[in-house]
C-alpha cells in the first residue's frame, strides 16, 4: 500500500514535484541558450523529441551520430532509417578502425548531425568531454544542421559544475558502458588518470551558437542518459 498525504499518493505527489522542477529547470536552460544565439525548445518527453528531429529528415539525407546513450534511448537511428535518411555512425558494431574513422569524417560532413551533451549550463553553455575529439569537431564546425538532445538531469548551474559532473557522473559511467579499465571504473569518480586508455582527452565549452551554424538544443523533461 503506498503511503497517502492529506488522501494523496506520496509516490504521485513526488512525480508531480520532480517534473514540475524538471521542467522550470528546462525553461531556464532554453531561455539562457537562445540568448546565446542557439535556436533552443522544451519537450517533455524522449518520443516529443524523436518525433520533432524525424520531421527533419528526408530520404537520402546524411545523418550522422555522435555516439550518445540519450539518442540510444529515444531510439532516434530507426525513425531516421524509416524516414530514409542515411545513417553515419562510428560507434556501428563491427567496424574496422579504418571504417571508424572514415565513418567519423563522414559525420563532420553530415547533412544533419545529432549528439547529445554531456551538461548543459543554467547559463545556456554546453559542455563535452570527448576522446577522439570527432564530436565536438562536429558539433564545433561541418554539418550543415546540428540538433543536441539533452535530459534535464544534465542541467547544472554553471561551467565548473559542468565538469565536477563530468567528473563524477558523465566519465565514470561512460568508461563503465564503454567496459574501460581505466581507474574511474574502480573509484567511480574520476582521479585524473594517465592510462593510455583514458577517455577523458578534449574539454569543450560551447559558449554561444557558432558562428553560420545551424544549431538546435532540444532540452527534455525526461531522465536521458548520464
Ligand atoms: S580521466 Fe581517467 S579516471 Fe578520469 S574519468 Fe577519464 S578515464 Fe576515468
């Protein structure tokens, strides 16, 4: 039996709080990224946003993907395939490393290319740690669009904060899923490592749209990746 309040589901009245603070977060990011010349949207949920970037799409088009959890989860590759959009992504099971990196050269000249980011700043900054650097290349310069997705459990306060999230959430979690053996794995946050196998290589701050991209910033009310 759950436990009511005042005849009211607790479970219920914790649900209503976290999306009522999900979303007032949300709008806060939206309005801070548009005045940093990003075209810049709420939606509440994963499929809202699926359903908004496969609009995009038309057949033939390059769309490629930086390797994301968050696009995994709204399950964005095969409502680009339906659309008949063609897909590049590196992160393809199976690839040679030559396919690989063909592949992530493919996706800085993508006609559409979708990643999403690993914080996103009360102050409309999108921060990334990457490895090869192959996407925040792209989300830096190339593509002819650029769409991020982002969970609100990604929004936080400010660029420091930013990478302490980096540190202690994004990194851990992705060496974890990647099955690195680096020490982050152990500790579960990060201890500034210097293996070979470090993933944590380029920090990029996007501070404003880049200059004659085409940028959009879809923040979702919605847990999406880490
Ligand atoms: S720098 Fe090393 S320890 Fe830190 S998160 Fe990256 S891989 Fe893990």
């Amino acid at each position: 039996m759950l436990p009511k309040i005042d005849g009211v589901c607790f479970t219920d009245t914790m649900n209503a709080v976290e999306t009522w603070h999900a979303e007032a977060l949300a709008t806060r990011a939206v309005e801070a990224l548009k005045k940093n010349g990003f075209e810049a949207i709420y939606l509440p949920t994963g499929k809202d946003a699926a359903d908004w970037i496969e609009r995009l799409v038309s057949p033939g088009m390059v769309v490629g993907i930086g390797g994301s959890t968050s696009l995994r989860e709204i399950g964005i590759k095969d409502r680009v395939a339906a659309r008949g959009g063609k897909i590049v992504d590196h992160s393809t099971p199976g690839l040679s490393p030559e396919e690989k990196m063909a592949t992530m050269r493919a996706e800085l000249t993508s006609d559409l290319f979708l990643s999403s980011s690993n914080a996103l700043t009360l102050t409309g900054e999108l921060f990334n740690v990457d490895a090869t650097g192959n996407r925040v290349a792209s989300l830096t310069f190339g593509p002819k669009k650029t769409v991020v997705v982002v969970g609100h459990n990604k929004i936080v306060a400010d660029v420091a904060e930013a990478e302490s999230r980096a540190r202690l959430v994004a990194s851990p979690m992705n060496n974890k899923r990647l099955a690195y053996k680096n020490p982050c794995v152990e500790t579960g946050v990060c201890v500034d490592c210097r293996q070979e196998t470090r993933i944590c290589r380029i920090y990029s701050v996007l501070r404003r749209r880049p200059m004659l991209s085409d940028f959009t910033v879809i923040v979702v009310g919605e847990r999406l990746g880490y």
